[in-house]
C-alpha cells in the first residue's frame, strides 16, 4: 500500500485531490497516509470553521499553510432571537491578524453571527491584495467608515455581502469611496443599511460594473431611482428593490416596466419594503423567470400576493408574509410546481388573535400541489395531528421541517391532546430530514419519536416542550447524526446530559437556556470531558455564590480543541479541572 | 433508561389543561419565565440509572451510566409555578422572529407623534416621538436625559429611587437647584399637569410640552 502511493508523483496526486472540494472528502483524504496527509494539507485551499472557538488560527494555520477561502461561524443560532447577551464574544479581530500575516493571497472571507470591528475590516482591505469576496452575514459592530475602507482599497473586489448585519449607519458616504477606476463589482447586498448613498455615485458605479450580476438595495432607494439603475444593468440576475413606492406619478409605472422588462436575465427578486400595490404590475413581465421571491418585508394583500405569484410558474423559492393567507397558499400550489422551499413570517407575531386568515390549511395545499418542496418555515397560530399526518404523507422529501405555533405549548386544536403523533409522523415519512424546529404541546413522547426515526437529524431547536430529562435523553441517545441543539424553555435536567455526556463531543454544539441543568452537573461535564468548553452564561453572578443545584440561565457546550477562550465577558465562565479554584 | 417519576406525572397530566387555557385571552407565554416543570425527585444513583416502564413499552435491563465516578447530581428544580397574568413582558426571543425582521415591520406599522418640549431657561426647544414610550416613566427618563442640567445624579438615583419614582408619577423633574413640572397643551389648547390621566389618553390629546420651574408655575396665569 506504502509503495504504490509513493509512486505517484505529488503532483499527480494534488492534482487529482484537485477534484474534490468538500470537506468531508477532503478530511477523508488526509486520513488514507502520511504523504497524503501532507500532500493535502499543502493543497486545501478553502476552510469552514463551524465555530469560531472550536479551533485556534494557530492550529488552522500550522495545519493549512496556503488557504484561499474560509469561512468562520461565531454565535450560536438562538442570538438571532436576542438569547445571547451582548459581549459573549465571536470577536473576528484576532482572525483577521493571524490570517493577514498567514494567507497574503487570501481571496474570500464569509462570517456569521461574528463581531466585526472597522479595525478588522480596515486590516482586511490593507493586507489582501488579491481579496474577492466579503460576506458579513448576521453580523455587527462595524460602522460604514469601515465599509469606505473596504471599498477604498480592495482593487479586485467582485462581492460585498452584509446579509442582515447590524451596520452602525454614520451616513452614506462610504459608497462613494469606490474609485472611478473599480470595474470589478459582481455582487452587491446593501439591504440592511439605513442611510441616503449619493444616487449617482450608486449609478456610476452599477453603470461602470459590467459583470455586475446581484444588486440588492436597501430601503433608502425610491422606486423612481430604480429605473436609473437598472439601465445601466439590465444583465442582473437577482436584485432587491429599495423602497417599493413613490410619489403616485404616471411615468413611474411605465418606467419601471420597460426597465425591469430589459433585464431578461432576472431569475431573482427581493426587497418591497412599503409597497404601494399600484406598482406590482411592474414586475409582471419578468415573474415567468423568476425562480426566487422574497416578499417577507412586503405588506401585499392576498388578492395582490395571489396576481403575483401566479404569474410565476418556475418558482422555486418563496419567503413571504402569513397576508398570503390559506386562499393564497393554494394558489401558490396549482400555479408553482416547481417550489423547493417556502418560508411563511408572521406579519403581526405578537398578538393572540389571529389577524390573518392563515392555518394549517395552507400548508397542507403545499405539501400537497408541490411534489419538489423540500425545505419549509411556517408560523401559525393552530395545528393539528391530523393535519402534520397529512403534510407527512403528503410531502416525505422534506429535508428542512420549521414549524412555529405562535403561542408556546398549543395543543392539537381539534383534540386538545399534544401534538406528539403529528411531529412522530413527519420524523417517520421524512426520512431524509436534516432540520427540525418543532412547537406546540409536546410532551416526552414526541422526543421518543425524533430519537427513534430522526437518525438523519443534523440540527434540532426545541423550545417549551418535553415533561422531563427522558424527552432530552431520547434526542441524545437516538438521532445519530445530531450536530447541533438548541433547546430554550424545557425541563431538561441533569440526568440525561450526564447520561449523554460522550455524546456532546460528536456534536459541534448544544445551547440550553431556561432549563434546569444545575451548576454542579456544568462543573462535572467541564471536568470530566476536556474536549468539551461547557460555557455557563449567567447574568446573575458566578454560580458559585448560589446553591450547586440551582439551575444556570443558559448553556453553551462546543467541543474544541483549542481550549477554553479567553475572551470572555464577566458573566460566562468555562468549566473545567480548574474551574473549582478559580476566583469569581 | 429513565424512571418517570411519579410526580412528574402528576404534575403534567398528558391533557395539560393546567397550562392551556383556551378561555383566558391574554397569552400565558407573555409571562416572564414560566416554566412548568416537574419536581423531579432526584435520587439517581451512583453510577445507575433505573429502568422505567414507558407507558406501554418494557425496557429491560439497567443502562450504566459512564464509569460509575459520576456523582450522583441531585436535580434541581426550576421552581415556579404558572405566575398570573401579567400581560406586560414578553418572553425573550419568542416568538422566534429576528429583530431586523420585527424592525422592518414595525417602521412601517406604527406611526410616530412627534410633539415640541420647551423648557424654562433652555434656549432651544426638543422634539420627542411620543410613540417611542410606553409609559409617563419612560416619557419623563427619556426628558430628563434630553434637558442635561435636569440630570440626576447616581447617589441620588441610588438612594432616592423610590421618591424620584413618585416625582417622575407626578410629573415632575428635579435637578440640583430646581423642581421643574412637566405640564403640556392638549387638544382644547389647555395646560395640564402631565400624569393625570391614562398614558394613551394623554399621548392622543398632547400637542405639545413645556417643563416649567415649579416657582414660576406657580405664577403662570393659566395655573391659577
């Protein structure tokens, strides 16, 4: 075996490693041999960090010496909803400042959920002279001074990305800090910004990019600007309109229909921020290509919703408000037979009452007319076992099951039992599901089902559910391939995390907050398994100045091999064989 | 596997009527952490964990549990019971619909009701969105920090929390040397203390507020 893997030259070799990109394969490459292990090393060229803290750069970079690409992931999911109090850390910084003295021809940067400073992003565009690509998902604590850094200095940037960051706005300006000189734009997603750019150095710019392909704007762009832009890009693939209305004048209408009718490449629209519905026929003549529509900031009636979406017969993706209501979902299911995800946001989630005529009814057409969807986020306000039955039968391809009753602990509102057997059925027909999130009254037995038929389960979010430590146990001890889990709100305890505890290190992550694990069970966990960071999160003081068997406010348990960190803030500590003597 | 415990059962009877009433119409989940969980009865052995009958399933044999160090951890509860309706906080994070999100709606939602603010001896009036308040506490705090010289200081906060929560009520700011009330014109164009009536009341019919050095209020012609 040794012999005939060193008669191949290393370039041979590299070449052929060459053909697998994922890291999966790639990992699996590099445990064949030594030679292959280094030949492999030397030639990765693109890195996914799940967890910014599982890993050092040290660690990455020592192993990894001429990286391309990467992409680093920092809080864990439930900071989306505000569960992770601000300063727990996804600090990039220290990244940024191995990876510029490590990896001078790195090209792309993707981060979620990090912090991100104007000083990371001021070394960032100084220290890549050949960087492409910069993708800021869910992230913050950049102002757009640092964005004026980014745009100044990045001569061969083809994609800025700040996928719903939290960008401090100081003003507009930094769009302008691209020089007269920078042709190389591809992909542009300013949406979540709040402050005026100078609209002609935005039509400069779009006019000068001629491999220009995705511009998404935000809100502070009227709709009469709009025309403007897509003249001079009528090769856009997907845009996302700024603020979907203007001042009711005739040409408005007729302009932006010849504008958006030259773009013929257009598969993919978004942004509608308030829409004034006279204004919808614009789009008509472009919806038959369309294969992506996100409405979800779009307060459209369902008649309009319905106008739109039937026009659309090759949509594939759909995120919309619950306006579109049951009649609209039905329509969705006669006219888009080719939809693969949809996504339902509640207009008004924090009344009781329902405002919209929304129900399980609507899914249940879905499931039914769309024998391609996959992937599917629904808020309502009531369901049935009978109807998640049905959607199972109807629907087993589900690879992505998200489903939020607005009001915690509903029952079955046919029956007033839990929904156990309705969720038991979608973990029974779904056997390719990945992801769930499930709501409702849920009692143990519901986990006992997830455990048994949800062996190909990669991420579970559970919240207000189970009656006790068994429901957990059942997750734990039966969804083979879980990675990641994040519970709120359930009476989970001791005993099945200490029963499970080897299993925390096959998962990259588990988030528990509101629960009942005490901080004695923590202190154990840290102690006993050092390849485990168990974080305890409490805003209350150290847990040592309470009872051990009072519950902690929140868990966060990653397995790493970079240690505890060092950056935390004053209200989470890391258990571990120290934790016992260490000071408040 | 597990024991069920007995109390556990009891406590959460598989119909939940307990938790769920249909008929009360503010949301129970508006409560500040509630969390109806069982007493669990701890007593988990060292190094076992006993067999449990699951409803209608045998499960036999004992699983053990690592390598018999672990230590028996007692379980705690979390306490509580079902609070009463507060119908005030909303639990955190739920539904789970991301602030961005909730942002982008509401600007469009609510409207906003921007009235002036003079105060004696500031020489330039303020305007304050009287829709970015819930309460006359708010309303005042948020004066209090626009009109710096009304500041109070953190020893007096601290020690004084209650008497400054009964000032604030009666809508009036203190700052070192003076008391100032906080009145404002409504609708029939008259001028009122603020705090008399409802908080949504006085957001509808306020169109503009003045913060008058108690002194001179007491002079003031319309007060009379």
């Amino acid at each position: 075996m040794l012999k005939m893997a060193s008669s191949f030259p290393e370039e041979v070799l590299e070449h052929v490693f060459s053909f697998l990109q994922s890291d999966g394969d790639r990992n699996s490459i590099s445990m064949v041999c030594k030679s292959w292990y280094e030949i492999e090393r030397w030639c990765r060229r693109r890195i996914f960090v799940g967890n910014c803290y599982a890993v050092s750069p040290r660690i990455l970079i020592r192993r990894f010496p001429d990286v391309r690409s990467i992409t680093l992931k920092g809080k864990p999911h439930f900071a989306d909803f505000n569960l992770v109090p601000e300063g727990w850390g996804g600090y990039v910084y220290p990244w940024i400042v191995a990876l510029a003295s490590a990896y001078p021809w790195l090209e792309e940067i993707r981060l979620k959920r990090m912090v991100v400073t104007d000083e990371s992003l001021e070394l960032i565009a100084k220290s890549f002279k050949n960087f492409k690509l910069l993708v800021l998902s869910s992230c913050e604590g950049f102002s757009t001074d640092g964005l004026a850094s980014i745009a100044a200095n990045c001569r061969n940037l083809q994609e800025l990305d700040l996928h719903e960051s939290d960008v401090e706005d100081l003003s507009g300006r930094w769009l302008s800090h691209f020089p007269d000189t920078y042709t190389s734009l591809v992909s542009l997603n300013i949406a979540c910004l709040g402050s005026e750019v100078s609209f002609s150095a935005l039509e400069r710019l779009v006019g000068r990019c001629p491999n220009l392909r995705s511009l998404r704007l935000h809100r502070a762009v009227p709709l009469d600007r709009l025309s403007n832009l897509l003249h001079r890009a009528p090769q856009l693939v997907e845009l996302g309109t700024g603020a979907y209305s203007a001042e009711l004048r005739p040409d408005v209408l007729s302009n932006l229909s010849s504008a958006l009718s030259a773009c013929r490449e257009l598969k993919s629209l978004s942004g509608f921020w308030d829409v004034v519905p006279t204004y919808l026929p614009a789009v008509y003549s472009i919806c038959p290509g369309l294969t992506s529509l996100n409405l979800s900031y779009a307060i459209i009636q369902s008649p309009d919703l319905i106008k739109l979406v039937s026009q659309c017969p090759n949509l594939q993706r759909l995120w919309v408000l619950d306006y579109i209501e049951d009649v609209g979902l039905d329509a969705l299911a006669v006219s888009c037979k080719d939809l693969r995800e949809l996504r339902v946001f509640p207009s008004d989630p924090f009344v009781l009452e329902a405002n919209v005529s929304l129900t399980e009814q609507g899914l249940i057409s879905v499931s039914e007319g769309c024998p391609k969807l996959q992937s599917v986020l629904y808020f309502c306000r009531q369901m049935s076992n009978e109807a998640l039955i049905t959607i199972a039968r109807n629907q087993p391809n589900f690879t992505c099951f998200r489903l939020c009753i607005i009001e915690p602990r509903t029952p079955d509102y046919l029956t007033l039992e839990p929904l156990d057997v309705g969720f038991g059925a979608i973990v029974e027909h779904c056997k390719d599901l990945t992801r769930l999130s499930v709501s409702g009254l849920l009692t143990d037995r519901a986990f006992e089902y997830i455990g048994t038929y949800g062996k190909k389960l990669e991420m579970l979010s559970l919240a207000f559910a189970g009656d006790s430590d068994l429901g957990l146990h059942h997750v734990l001890s039966g969804c083979d391939n879980l990675r990641k889990l994040e519970i709120r709100d359930c009476p989970f305890g001791d005993k099945a995390l200490l029963a499970n505890a080897a299993k925390l290190e096959t998962m990259r992550s588990l988030w528990m907050s509101s629960c009942s694990v005490s901080y004695g069970a923590c202190k154990l966990l840290g102690q006993k398994l050092p390849r485990l960071n168990v974080e305890v999160i409490d805003e209350r003081g150290h847990p040592a100045s309470r009872p051990e068997s009072l519950p902690v406010e929140k868990l966060y348990i990653y397995r790493s091999v970079a240690g505890p960190r060092f950056d935390m803030p004053n209200f989470v500590w890391t258990m571990d064989e120290n934790s016992a003597l260490r000071l408040t | 596997m597990y024991r069920q415990p007995a109390q556990t059962s009891k406590l959460l009877p598989s119909k939940r009527v307990v938790t769920h009433r249909p008929h009360v119409p503010s949301p129970h989940w508006l409560f500040p952490g509630v969390q109806v969980s069982g007493e669990l009865k701890s007593s988990m052995k060292r190094g076992f964990v006993e067999t449990v009958d699951l409803d209608n399933h045998e499960l036999g044999g004992q699983v053990e549990v690592g390598d018999g160090q672990w230590e028996a951890a007692s379980t705690s509860t979390t306490a509580a019971a079902v609070k009463a309706p507060t119908a005030k906080s909303q639990v955190v994070g739920w539904p789970p619909v991301r602030s961005t999100r909730k942002k982008a709606l509401d600007l469009k939602k609510s409207s906003s009701k921007y009235v002036k603010v003079g105060a004696d001896g500031a020489p330039y009036l303020r305007k304050v969105d009287l829709e970015m308040y819930k309460s006359y506490e708010e309303l005042l705090t948020a004066l209090e920090q626009m009109f710096t010289s009304f500041t109070i200081s953190g020893k007096y906060m601290e020690q004084n929390k209650k008497q400054r929560q009964a000032l604030l009520v009666n809508g009036i700011l203190v700052d070192e040397c003076n008391h100032y009330v906080v009145t404002y014109e409504d609708k029939d164009g008259d001028w009122l203390l603020v705090g008399d009536v409802p908080w949504k009341m006085f957001k509808e019919s306020c169109k503009r507020i003045r913060l008058m050095k108690s002194s001179e209020a007491a002079l003031h012609p319309d007060h009379i």
